[in-house]
C-alpha cells in the first residue's frame, strides 16, 4: 500500500527557490528542444531541399515532353543530329551556352560591384542556381533569389536591385531588336498569306514596341533617380536597407553592350541549330523571326520556362511557317534551344544547391 508523506515547506522563500528551479529546468528543456528542431530543419533544408529540386526538374522535363505532339520526332531529330556528319555544329551549341551564361554573368558582376566585389566563379555558379530556382516560379522571379544565396549575408536584400538592372537592359535589347524584326519581318522578307498576323497590325506593333523600348531606355539611364526615390521612400517607411545608386553611364552602356552581345549569341544558336535540322534560312528570317519571337515571349507571362514549353512551339510555329513547312525541324529547334540553354543549365544549377548549406550551424 502507497503512504503518501507531505513534507512542508518551512518559508515563502523555498518555495521560491522550488518554483524558480522547476521553471528554470523547464525552460532549459524547451530550449534544447527548440535547438534540436530547428537543427533537424536546418539539417531537411540543406540536405534534402537540393535533391528534391533536382528530382522535381527531371520529372517535370519528362512530363513537359510527353505532354507535347510529335515530340518523339523531335527527340529522333535531334538524335540524328547529334550522330552525323555535323554534329560539330551541336558542340558549338554547348560552346555558345556557355558563353551565354558567362556573358550573364560578366554583366551581373559589373552590376554586383557598388555593393560587394565577387569572383566570376561564384558568380557563374549564383546564375546557374537562379536559373534553377527560376524554373519553378512565374516569369523567373526565382533567378533573385538563387543568386541571393551566393551573396554575402548582409548584402543579399540589396543584391535585387543589380538583378533587375541586369533583366532591363537584356529586356531593352529585345525590344529594340523586336522592333525592327517586326519591321523586316512584314516589309522586306516574303509573308506567305497565311500569316499569324494581319499586315495591318504590323505596323501598330512595331510602334507599340519602338514607344517601349524608348520608355525601358529612359528608366533605364535615369536608374539611379529611379533608385533614390526608391531610397527615400524605404527611409520614409523606416525599413533598414538601402539599394546602390552610382551606377555611372559606362557602366550602364558596359552592361546594355554584354546584352546585345548575349543577345547575338542567342541568333547563332537558332541559325546554327535550323542549319542542322536542315532548314535552309536565310540569315535575315532567323533574325526577324527570333527577334519577333523573343518579343512574343517577353511580353506573354509565363508560368515557368519549365512548363512553356508548348508556348514555345506554338510560337515557333508561327512565326517560322511563313518561310518553311518543316513544322518537325521549327520543334526540334525549339525542344534544343530549351534543353541546351535552359534546362541544362538548370540541372546544373540543382547540383550547385546541393553544395552549399542555406542555412549554417552556430
């Protein structure tokens, strides 16, 4: 049988003394158990959000694929392709990704610099890991926050601004490119009847386009008022960060030059890609019809470039069925051009998200 013995306690003192011991152990355990979860989560963040991204853009790819026609056509056409006599020119494709990327990446340093000096190894591997995290979010808005994590910590908020920099002036390139593409593409290169655009919207478009890429070319000049407004109204709403604003005019023409150079890139891998797929274009309709695409696709939101994949073949067709009726060749150009310069990249950028910790032990 269990007695049950009360034993007084003599003072207000002691049962202070008691309590405060109580709640002190309490206390102590709460903490470690809030330092064990939030190590555990530390621990799922670091090791498994890396191989959960890089699972989910393979199934995602293999899904976009099947989801399309005549994709298996394409795959075939690439494949032969890939195994003939000029492959060569499918090496250089790989050749001109990467200069594609390196020239991004040359233009987001220059921007970076007004706030932190960063080398072009880190700074290639940050585009890679935007370009992963861009996949998963509309219009690329992840792209910021992958290069985020190859910032410095107290610089990854103000690292945004360098970010859009560099998406405006790769955008002012498209439009002005666009426009006369849009131009060339209905007065000087032959438009077989069934066009997707009427000749009488030719000429409301190449103005729409001219007027937005005077406006995008004056925002981005004045990018530094624009910036001090931005400033002004961040210290008027008392937050605590700020974003840079000395940008000098070479630095800004320096960055707009490496975007027309990416922006001549991305023409040699169309041109090089329909002469390997055996579609005889003549180089003024590669340009006119990818600067009317790259228009269509800049001004169209899209969900994330993993799942444009149809858009893109849609477009592509379109627009290049004026000057061929290899609609096979115009997706297998396409489903190239997205696996070499986007999903490629993509993957890799997955493998370089597993290498870094988001979040560091204390």
């Amino acid at each position: 049988m269990l007695q049950y013995i009360s034993v007084p306690i003599p003072s207000s003192g002691c049962r202070d003394l008691c309590q405060g011991l109580f709640w002190s152990s309490f206390a102590e355990g709460t903490l470690f158990l809030i330092v064990v979860l939030n190590k555990n989560i530390k621990l799922i963040v670091n090791y498994v959000a890396g191989p959960v991204i890089m699972f989910f853009l393979f199934y995602t790819v293999i899904r976009q694929l099947h989801k399309q026609p005549n994709w298996q056509d394409s795959i075939h056409q690439m494949f032969v392709a890939a195994t003939g006599t000029q492959q060569w020119k499918l090496y250089c494709m790989f050749l001109l990704m990467v200069i594609n990327w390196s020239l991004e990446t040359a233009k987001w340093q220059i921007a970076l610099r007004p706030i932190q000096s960063i080398r072009f190894a880190r700074a290639f591997k940050a585009i890679l890991a935007g370009t992963c995290i861009a996949s998963f979010t509309p219009n690329r808005v992840g792209e910021y926050l992958g290069r985020m994590l190859f910032v410095d910590p107290g610089n990854k908020v103000v690292s945004v601004a360098p970010t859009i920099l560099c998406s405006m002036s790769q955008m002012l390139v498209t439009l002005a490119a666009g426009s006369v593409g849009l131009f060339l593409y209905h007065h000087v290169t032959p438009v077989n009847p069934g066009a997707w655009l009427p000749p009488t919207l030719f000429k409301p478009a190449v103005i729409i386009t001219i007027l937005a890429a005077f406006v995008l070319f004056l925002v981005y000049y004045r990018f530094d008022p624009v910036v001090r407004r931005v400033n002004k109204w961040l210290i008027k709403n008392k937050k605590t960060f700020s974003v840079p604003e000395n940008y000098s005019l070479g630095t800004l023409s320096g960055i707009l030059l490496l975007s027309a150079v990416r922006y001549v890139v991305f023409m040699l891998q169309y041109g090089l890609l329909f002469s390997l797929f055996g579609i005889p274009l003549l180089g003024l309709q590669v340009f006119t019809g990818v600067s009317v695409m790259f228009v269509m696709m800049a001004v169209v939101p899209t969900l994330t470039f993993l799942t444009d994949l149809g858009f893109r073949w849609a477009v592509g067709i379109q627009v290049f069925q004026v000057y061929t009726l290899n609609t096979a060749g115009i997706l297998a150009v396409s489903l190239g051009i997205w696996l070499i310069n986007l999903i490629i990249p993509a993957l890799v950028g997955s493998l370089l998200i597993l290498r870094i910790k988001l979040f560091r032990s204390r």
